[in-house]
C-alpha cells in the first residue's frame, strides 16, 4: 500500500494564514529576506532553509546524472546551483522570478566554474522561449504562489518538463512527498508522457518550527524520459 501523502494539516495551514492573495502579483518585485539562520521568506512565506542543503545535493546529482546542459527553475538560496555546479556539465540554465534574487542569481553567475545562463520570470512563461529536447537534466523547485499549488506545485510543470528534455534525460524536483510518489502524483507523471519513474528516499534533519515541512523524510523523484 502506498505512504500517507505529506500534507500534514500545520504546513498548509500556516502558509494559508500568511496569505494568498496577489501573492503572484507581488512576488517578483518583493523583498527577499534572509536571516542569520540560513532562512529566506518574501512577503511573509518561508521560501528556503538551510536544513534543505542535503536534499537539493541529491537532487543535483539525480538532475546531473548525464551531465551536458542543465535546467533549473528557482534559485532561492543558491544550494542546489551551487551542488549542480560541482558536477562536470557544460551549460546551466537558472529562472527566477523575484527581481532579489535574481540579482543574486546574476552575482552567482559571474563566479560559477561552469556556464550560466539566468533568465528572469515566471517559469511559466519563460519556458515557451527554450527549444524542445535540449536538456540534459532538469531541477525543478519553486514556491507555491496559490493556495490550491501547495505541495504539488511541480504538477504543471510536468508536461514542459517532458517537452524540454533530451531522450534518456531526467528530471527531479522539490517532491513534497515523504515515502512514496502517489496515485495523483503518478497519474500526472504518466498523462505528461514519463513513463521511466523511479525514487529513492532523503532522509532530513527537518527543523520543528519549520512551516513547509514537517517529516524527516522525502522523495527524490528520478524521472527519465
């Protein structure tokens, strides 16, 4: 029998009570906060912790496998950009939305060993202007922006993300699940065109106060096309 999917009821609900409203609207243009414990929040949402450092490694290495060009969605903190850019890959794509972070982005590019190209925006709409079957690997990890994304806002992106790759390429991403890829989750794989869907599990030091995440577990999705 399939896990318990995540979604206990506190990290939904704390998000919720932060507030949903215009968030998309005001995302890009609002401040991004960074704390003296590795934390960033914009407009009162927790977008990125520190703990996260071991998982967004596994992932770098799922979605660097195969090296060649990489394609990551969301910057946050730079850990996972930085993980990608420890592996032997010739190019690596960045998109980010907030206009703060992007320009951390840009001050990562300069110093990055391998090559880097960020993109700003909506991933939503950035991706429409990236060639098909040109990716090697992908990393996908934005944050919800509505209240119905929370904890499977990587669904829309499925079908793009198959677009996008390579055959034999493969893509990971934030999974937002604890033990296991659930009916809903595999359904959406299988209807974007994946057939080749494997994970393996990370285990977390997840921090108790943190509002998005409360399990000591989570699945790091490897998705082949």
């Amino acid at each position: 029998m399939p896990s318990k999917k995540n979604g206990a009821p506190e990290t939904v609900t704390s998000r919720i009570e932060i507030g949903f409203n215009d968030l998309k609207e005001k995302w890009p243009q609002a401040e991004a906060e960074y704390d003296d414990y590795g934390s960033l929040k914009i407009l009162g949402h927790p977008v990125m912790e520190k703990w996260e450092t071991n998982y967004m490694a596994a992932l770098a290495n799922v979605a660097c496998k195969n090296g060649g060009t990489i394609l990551e969605l969301g910057f946050g903190l730079g850990i996972s950009a930085s993980m990608i850019q420890r592996h032997r890959i010739e190019k690596h794509v960045i998109i980010e939305a907030n206009y703060d972070i992007f320009s951390e982005l840009l001050k990562f590019s300069r110093d990055a060993p391998n090559q880097v190209i960020a993109i700003q925006g909506f991933w939503e709409n950035c991706v429409k202007h990236l060639a098909p079957n040109s990716f090697d690997g992908i990393l996908f990890d934005t944050y919800p922006l509505t209240e119905s994304e929370i904890h499977k806002n990587h669904f829309a992106f499925f079908p793009y993300g198959y677009k996008l790759l390579k055959t034999g390429g493969i893509m990971t991403y934030y999974s937002d699940e604890k033990e296991s890829l659930q009916a809903d989750h595999l359904e959406m794989l299988r209807a974007s065109g994946f057939n080749n869907i494997d994970y393996e599990i990370c285990e977390l030091e997840t921090p108790d106060a943190c509002q998005y995440w409360q399990d000591k577990t989570m699945v790091i999705p490897i998705i082949q096309k």
